[in-house]
C-alpha cells in the first residue's frame, strides 16, 4: 500500500493525519476524499441548497443564529483544537474564534438589506416600467481554505456565502482538516434540519482540485498567490468563477509625528503574533529619519521579551506547515546575504523561529520582496514619509498595511494612495474585525472580496427585472413603430442631453 507522509507520521493512502506541530502527535487520521466523493459532497449541496434558498433571508439568520450561539458555547473546546493542530496560543485561538462569531451575526443581519429586491430608478426610457434589482445566490460555493487562521479565514467566505443564500463544500488545509471537520460537525448539530448546506471535504491538493472541477457555482480561495494561480487554472476549464485571496507583504509606514511608542506595540503585534503566519500581518516597516531610532530600540526591547512555545505563557507557537520553515530560513540568509543584518532573532531552532528584527535590508532583497510568514520584521530608514509611501508600494503584493501619523488628515492621505485592499491607521489589523468593511486584496494578493455588503455580493448573482406598468401610447420597440417615432425621440434626447459640452 502506498503511503502519505505528513510530518512524520504516515497513514494508509486513503487517509491522512494531521499532528500537532509543537511535538508532532497524532490529531486526527481523516479521509483523502476523491473526486467521485467530491462530486458526491456538491450533489448533496446543490439538494440543500434549494432548501436553503426556499428558507428565505429570515429563516437563514434564524439558523445562522443558532450556528454562531453553538460556536460560542463552545469556543474553549474548538480554540482547544485549533491549538493542537495549528499550534497558535489557546488566547489568539479565541480571539480568532470570537472574530468568526461575530462575522457570522453581521452576515446573517444584513443580507436582506443588501441583497433582497429593491426597486432602482428606471430611467427616461423605461419610465413605464418598474426596475428590480436583486442578488440571488449561486447555488453551491467551493471554499479552500489556509492553515494560519484555520477558523476565522473560511468563515469570511462560508458565513458570506451562507447568508447569501448557497450552500457550501469546505475543503480546509490538510495541515487543520480536524478545525474544518469540527466546523462541519457543528453546523450539523446547530442546524440539524439542513445539514447540506455545509459540508467539509478533507484531503490533500487533489481533494481542492477536484472541488474546482466539481461543478459549483463559484470557488472562493484562501491561500499562497502560488496555489491561488494553479487554483484559477483549474477552474478556467470550466469556467467557474473564482474568487482570489492570496498572500501579503504588508507594509507599515512610520511617520515624523507618529507615536513611536504605539506604533512599535502595534509592528511587534503586528509581525510576531501567530508566529507572523498571518496573511496582514506587518512584515515591512518603513520609518522616517525623525523616529527611526527610537523605533528600532522600542521594537527591539518588546521583542526581546516574547518567548515562543507551546505553553500558555509562549507569545506565539512554532511553524505549523513544516516547508514554511525552509522560507524563513531562506529569507533570513537572503537579508544578511544581501547587506543586512539582525537587530535580534535570525535563528530557527526545532520549528521555532526567534522573534527577529531586521536592519538595512536591501529593497531588492527577498526578504522585503516576497512574502515570509514567520515572526520576522524588516524596518527601513526613510527621508519621509512620500518615500516610505513609495517604497511600500514596491512589491507586487497588495493586501493590507498601517500608517501611523500624528495627523488624521495625512493618515488619511497616505491610507489611500497605499497600494492595498485594506489599511489601519494607527493601529494594525483593525481593519479585518469591522465585518461591515470589505477585505480583500490587489496584484498578486488576489482579486474579489470578503466581509462587508461586498463579500455577500461576491457569493451572489445581480438580476436585473422590469415589469411594465403601463403600455407607451408609442411603442418604441416593436415593429409597429410609427415612422416618425424614433426622430422625435432624437429630438427630446438632443433637448435633454445635447445642451452638455
Ligand atoms: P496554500 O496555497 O498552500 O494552500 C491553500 C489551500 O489550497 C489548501 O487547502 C490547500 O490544500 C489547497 N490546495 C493546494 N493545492 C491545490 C490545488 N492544486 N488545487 C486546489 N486546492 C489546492 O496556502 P497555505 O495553506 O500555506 O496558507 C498560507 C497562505 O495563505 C499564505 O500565503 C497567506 O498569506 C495566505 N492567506 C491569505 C489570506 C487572505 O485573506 N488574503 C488569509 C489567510 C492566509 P492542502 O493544504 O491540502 O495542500
């Protein structure tokens, strides 16, 4: 019998485990799900999905309700899981639990008003018309979904999707399949009258591919821009939508007037929590000449006192995808490679990486061009902040970003010329726990978006319908048209709109 290997342990090819990274024990041993057991999955979805769409916006949020009211009765015990089989801090896995909650209450309370019928103006041309515009549900959603925030990243597409209207099939990372499989499950007991309408397929990359030629209505994607391209390729062979949330470099700007304190609590959270696995978290810091000194030394003293582990007491817990290591390791090489050095940190000992600051880092550096998720912080000296603006914008990732600044309108300025979906100012990260903002990213960080009214849009299809209230006394469109008719139409158009130059 061929075998998989996965961090150590090996299970039957039809199965696969998932371990705990901090000692490699045994989580669970799930299905390699196949493509015929994928197709099996969306057929189910796609039967629920019709009992789905027929329960209307209001008996949706009833059961959406009662999803979220059983997560939160049991955040210690999934935060418990999420611990063991991602390694992160049992307090983060409740704050990212918690997030996923509360996304759930703003998806299920807004959809009607964002996606129900409403009428829209008709126009000059069809002022005898009534004009609806409403967003209807795609049927069944595809959701891959990452290993770093292996409860809160699935759930801005799933509880989206959701209140949307479709069902959903989850394939989560094969590194917290358990976290998706326990996700599953709940809903299942929440919602015992539909438990179609989310399902959880396990396996490795084949399971996700096979999802992608499945047939579902659109695939929302989280995970590395590399996947995200392979992912897009599959679907193009059917031509189903996809939608892309791929990786960040995300970039914090320290201006003259910044509150240098703040803003280094704000980089060292920013870069090391969750072991700096996180999509938007501070992996650049650019800091004008006025503060740059006495922001190295307060990062660097707050650094210096976060110890990873796997205790509660540890600030963050080890790589939990083994090959991400490799990348740590080799844009640590890069950067002292390439001219820089380490302020602290710069090692990796038994897939914990030590908190570490880099200084003088080469722009065309790996380790400031590409994406290193692990709990490393690269901090650049600038004339200002134009040049911090510029330099920030120089990679080809676009997710999210900080400024930090004294002034409220130069916060704003700089927010917006940023090249980025989401930006915080004066703080970090904030942007990803306002459920009614959208979240989402540009170049290589993906297209489309979750949370907010754009994320249930993004689930759904605008139709457009017009019913006739009255008949013209002259048809404009039928072939009874009187001759005159369509020049005394270019008369009033050119009355109304001609005068304009
Ligand atoms: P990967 O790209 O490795 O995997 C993402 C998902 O895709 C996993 O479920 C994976 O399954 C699946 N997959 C792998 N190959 C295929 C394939 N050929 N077809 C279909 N699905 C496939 O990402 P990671 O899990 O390593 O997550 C980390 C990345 O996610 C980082 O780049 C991070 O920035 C990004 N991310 C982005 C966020 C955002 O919102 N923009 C949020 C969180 C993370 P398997 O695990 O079984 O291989």
């Amino acid at each position: 019998m061929s075998l998989v290997e996965d961090r150590g342990t090996v299970a039957p090819a039809d199965t696969f485990h998932s371990t705990d990274p901090a000692n490699g024990s045994l989580v669970a041993e799930l299905p390699v799900h196949t493509a015929d057991d994928v197709a099996a999955a969306v057929a189910r979805a796609r039967e629920a999905a019709q009992a789905w769409g027929a329960l209307g916006f209001s008996g949706r949020r009833t059961r959406l309700a009662a999803y979220r009211g059983y997560l939160a009765r049991r955040m210690h015990e999934l935060a418990d899981l999420v611990h063991r089989e991602n390694g992160k801090p049992h307090a983060d896995a409740l704050l990212e639990i918690t997030l996923a909650v509360d996304h759930l209450a703003w998806a299920g309370a807004h959809a009607k008003k964002t996606l129900g019928p409403r009428s829209v103006a008709p126009g000059l041309l069809a002022a005898n018309h009534q004009a609806v515009l409403e967003y209807q549900p795609l049927g069944v959603v595809g959701v891959i979904g990452p290993w770093n925030y292996p409860v809160f990243t699935p759930m801005g597409s799933i509880a989206y999707a959701l209140a949307a209207g479709n069902a959903v099939v989850f394939k989560p990372s094969e590194f917290t399949p358990a976290v998706g499989m326990w996700l599953a499950e709940a809903w299942a007991a929440a919602v015992p009258d539909l438990p179609d309408a989310l399902q959880v397929v396990t396996g490795l990359g084949e399971t996700g591919a096979a999802l992608c030629r499945a047939g579902v209505g659109k695939v929302a994607f989280t995970g590395s821009t590399a996947t995200g391209k392979k992912v897009m390729a599959t679907c193009a062979e059917t031509l189903t939508p996809v939608l892309m949330e791929c990786g960040g470099k995300d970039a914090m700007i320290v201006d003259d007037d910044a509150d240098v304190a703040a803003a280094a609590d704000a980089a060292v959270w920013g870069a090391m929590s969750n072991g700096g696995q996180t999509c938007i978290g501070i992996e650049r810091v650019y800091a004008t000449t006025a503060v740059h000194d006495a922001f190295v030394a307060a990062v660097t003293a707050k650094v210096s006192a976060l110890r990873p582990g796997s205790d509660e007491a540890a600030a963050y817990g080890p790589m939990t995808m083994p090959s991400q290591a490799d990348v740590v390791r080799r844009h640590l090489d890069a950067a002292t490679a390439d001219g820089g050095r380490a302020a602290t940190g710069g090692t990796l000992t038994d897939g914990y990486v030590a908190p570490t600051v880099l200084l003088d880092v080469p722009e065309t550096s790996a380790a400031v061009q590409e994406e290193t998720f692990g709990p490393t912080i690269t901090i650049t000296r600038v004339d200002d902040a134009e040049q911090a603006l510029e330099l920030a914008n120089g990679t080809s990732l676009g997710l999210g970003g900080s400024v930090f600044t004294g002034s409220a309108r130069r916060g704003m300025d700089l927010a917006r010329r940023m090249r980025s979906g989401m930006t915080s100012i004066n703080s970090v990260i904030t942007f990803a726990s306002v459920p009614s903002l959208p979240f989402g990213g540009v170049g290589d960080s993906g297209f489309g978006r979750i949370h907010g009214e754009d994320g249930l849009r993004e689930f759904t299809r605008a139709k457009a319908i017009t019913r006739q209230r009255f008949a013209l006394p002259v048809p404009l469109m039928s072939f009874a048209r009187p001759e005159k008719a369509a020049d005394a139409l270019a008369r009033v158009m050119g009355l109304v709109h001609g005068r304009h130059r």
